[in-house]
C-alpha cells in the first residue's frame, strides 16, 4: 500500500453560525506527510475547522488547497467524496448490519474496485490495524478499541492524500487510548498521509504530531513546531 499525501493550505478561512463568527480569518499550513494537531477548548471551532477540510460545509470566506488545488474558495467547491480524504471520528460510525470486511470494502465499491482487489485491500488494511482475520465479524462483537480500529482501517482503504481525525480515542478507556495512540502514530508514519487531529488531550498531541496548534475566540492562538 502506497499512499501519496498531499499539503494543506488554509487562508483566511471564516465561518459564521447565526452571525456569530466561529472561525475568524484562519491561517494555516500542513505540509506534506505530516500530522497537525488542533487543541483548544470546547466551542472553539475545531470540528467546524474539520468539516471545511472535509467538505461538509463550505467557507464563507478565505480559501482552501490541498496538493496546491484549490478545493474550496468563493467560485470553487469539491465535494467531500472527490477530496481523497479518510476521516476517522469519535463515535465510530460503523454499519452495524454490515461485517467488518464490508465496512472496510465500502469506499472502495463507492469507486468500483474489481471485487478480487478489493478483498485483498480490506484484508491488508485489517493487517495494518492490527484485526486480521477479523473480517466476517459484525461491529457488535468487538470491543470499542477493536470498532475504532475498523474505522481507521476503512479510513486508510482508499489510500487517502489526507486523513481527519476529530477526537477519535475519547470513548475509549485510558489504557486503551495509549495503545490506539501509538497505533495511529505507527500507521501514519508507515503511509506518510497529511493528517489534521483534533483532540483535547496534549498528551496524544504530542505523542502525534509534527505541529500543534491552538485555536481560541476562532484565531490561531498559538503554533508550536516540533
Ligand atoms: N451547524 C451549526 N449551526 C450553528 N452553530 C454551530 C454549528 N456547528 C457549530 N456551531 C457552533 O460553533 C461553535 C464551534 O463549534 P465546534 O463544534 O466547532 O466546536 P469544537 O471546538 O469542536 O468543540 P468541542 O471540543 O466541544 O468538540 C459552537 O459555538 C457551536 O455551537
Ligand atoms: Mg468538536
């Protein structure tokens, strides 16, 4: 599995709810490869910031690149399915009717991957995850460590240029936590992929990431490079 990874350029990206302004004029780069951690606190705008990047709402103002293409802006707006993104977020969101496989298989039959290849993708991504084997299991019949790590694996499926994490291990027990931590941290260094991490506990950002930046009254109130 080899993943390419692309940059991500903010500028002046703002966003009002009901003529409140949430984000007010961010400024940010992701290089290539890299993860960014967004911290701050609760209401600040950082699952907001996150759905820009995802494409599930569009900036009022400023402009947003990934790779150098502009993918939205005042004329411009990709949606979500053609960013090559893979987002992970804190409640899982797993079909439960399906199985693991066909959890995992999903992205990849939305672009009509051959059924051979897609079979032997989902299983390198269960491997990857640390599930192998573990694919004619339902949702149900895992933990919610084990749940999480199928999201991350039909996050990775598709070979996104760029992953989303918003809070992913909050639901999940302390000592879980660490260990999912350090999987994601492995995972991401292995396929390179850009990656954005919202998340309220330094700790994991700094096991995580190369920059961490705190949000606050909807600016950029801090950067720290590591
Ligand atoms: N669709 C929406 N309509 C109206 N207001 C919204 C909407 N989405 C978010 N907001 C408001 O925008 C602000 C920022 O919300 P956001 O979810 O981005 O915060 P957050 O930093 O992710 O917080 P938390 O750490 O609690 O997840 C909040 O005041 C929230 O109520
Ligand atoms: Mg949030």
């Amino acid at each position: 599995m080899t993943q390419a990874s692309a940059k991500i350029e903010a500028r002046g990206l703002t966003q009002a709810f009901d003529g409140q302004p949430v984000l007010d004029g961010i400024d940010l780069d992701v290089p290539a490869g890299t993860t960014l951690a967004l911290l701050g606190p609760s209401g600040c705008g950082k699952s907001t910031f996150l759905k820009l990047l995802a494409g599930l709402s569009r900036p009022d103002a400023g402009h947003l690149s990934f790779g150098g293409d502009i993918v939205a802006d005042a004329t411009t707006f990709v949606p979500p399915e053609q960013r090559g993104l893979g987002m992970v977020f804190q409640d899982y969101a797993l079909w439960p009717h399906m199985t693991v496989a066909g959890n995992v298989s999903f992205p990849l039959e939305m672009r009509r991957v051959a059924r051979a290849e897609r079979l032997h993708r989902v299983e390198e991504a269960l491997t990857r995850v640390g599930l192998a084997g573990m694919g004619a299991r339902r949702p149900s019949a895992l933990s919610g460590g084990q749940q999480q790590r199928v999201a991350l694996a039909r996050a990775i499926v598709a070979e996104p240029r760029i992953m989303l994490f918003d809070e992913p291990l909050s639901n999940l027990d302390t000592p879980l936590r660490a260990s999912l931590c350090d999987a994601i941290g492995e995972l991401l260094a292995q396929l390179g992929t850009t990656a954005v991490y919202v998340t309220h506990d330094r700790g994991e950002a700094d096991v995580l990431a190369h920059t961490i930046v705190t949000l606050a009254h909807g600016r950029v109130e801090n950067i720290i490079h590591r």
